[in-house]
C-alpha cells in the first residue's frame, strides 16, 4: 500500500486489503464506531484514524500483522488484558484470526474518550486564564 496514493476514506483504504485483513478491520472500525458513535472518520498519516476532541484512535495493516492504535504512550499498560497481544507503547499488533476482543477494544476507545475531553478541558482552562490575564492589563 505504500506505493499506492493515499486512501480518500477509510472505504477506499480497506477496500485496497485482501478479504482476510480486510474483515478483521471492518469488524475493528465497528467496535470503534460502537464504543465512540460521534467520532469522525479520517485518514491520517496514511491510515485510518477517528477523531472525537482530538485524535482518538487508528488502525493499519502490515506485512505480517494488523494495527490497533490507541494515540497513547501509556494507555495500554493499563490493561492486563493487552497482554497476549504484541504491544509497545501506542500500538498493540494482532492477527486476523486473532483479534482484539471487543470488550478491550471498547474499553480502550472510552479511556480515550475520557483522555482527550481532559484534555479540551485544560487547553479551556489555559485559554480562559489567558484570556482574563489580558483583560487585566487593559
């Protein structure tokens, strides 16, 4: 895939898969739209990505493996669950004929969920102190 041009959707990206991989992240994409149903669809970087107050998580196919990626450094370690599933620090790798179970996956994309609405709240914080700071000057 990466000689090929960038995916215009997420549709057109996964339609570019053969039907093994192309399954198991269509039932992926499902698990996310389940666990986040107002998260917006993109391609990012090349791969297909749901924003919801920011980046909330993507998924890849590779060579040898799939991608599930939580946009989080420490996330996974927080789940022992994640364990059987080769991890580093934002990604967790899977096969198709061994995904991520579903209750993990919602699980994850609601701490996500829950990390990016911290998230808009500080940057509201920091605009408002912001914004009073300057009204003080005045």
């Amino acid at each position: 895939m990466r000689d090929m041009p960038v995916a215009a959707s997420i549709d057109v990206w996964l339609a570019r898969l053969a039907p093994e991989p192309r399954a198991a992240l269509e039932k992926l994409r499902g698990q996310i739209r389940a666990a986040a149903p107002g998260a917006e669809e993109v391609i990012s970087y090349g791969q297909p990505a749901f924003k919801l107050h920011g980046h909330l998580v993507a998924f890849g196919a590779f060579k040898k493996h799939l991608s599930f990626f939580p946009m989080s450094s420490n996330l996974l370690q927080s789940y022992p669950e994640a364990a059987p599933f080769v991890t580093s620090s934002g990604t967790m790798q899977f096969q198709p004929a061994k995904p991520i179970p579903a209750a993990l996956v919602k699980k994850i994309v609601k701490a996500r969920i829950a990390q990016n609405l911290e998230v808009a709240a500080e940057r509201t914080a920091i605009k408002k102190a912001r914004a009073g700071a300057a009204k003080k000057k005045k």
